[in-house]
C-alpha cells in the first residue's frame, strides 16, 4: 500500500533511513542537502526554449514520451529519443 498522508510518508521514510546502509544514507543526506539549497532559477532563454518547445507539441508539431518510454530506452542503451 502506496502512503498517502504526509504523517504515513514520514514514517516510511524513517523506516528506509533505519534500514539503509551507509552508502544509501549518504546518497539520501546529499539529495535533501541539495533539495534545500537555493532553488534554480531559469535563464529568460531557458524559459523561452521551454515555452517554444510547449507549443510546437500542443500543435502537434513534435513527438512527446511518456517517463517510462524515457526510462525504458535509457535502460536499453537507446539515445535516439
């Protein structure tokens, strides 16, 4: 059963951190020291890009993957996304 409270995620996140061995805590310890860094700040070019990309797809004009395609070529080696 998948957590759904914010009380329930807390609690399966301290049983992973009670579980974890050290090369686990470490790699969990620098993903939340980098999570609470400032955040990024896109570049007006940046925003631009992704702006122009956003509708060329709602047009139809480019082919758009699922997370799991992505995932799932990445796997096999595949960079011809």
């Amino acid at each position: 059963m998948t957590p759904v409270s914010s009380t329930e995620i807390r609690q399966q996140l301290h049983h992973y951190i009670d579980v974890a061995n050290d090369k686990d805590i470490a790699a969990m310890f620098s993903f939340m020291e980098d999570k609470s860094a400032q955040p990024y700040t896109f570049t007006q070019e940046e925003l631009d890009e992704f702006y122009s990309r956003r509708e060329k797809f709602l047009k139809g004009g480019s082919i758009g993957y699922s997370v799991e395609d992505v995932h799932s070529q990445l796997r096999k080696g595949k960079n011809g996304l």
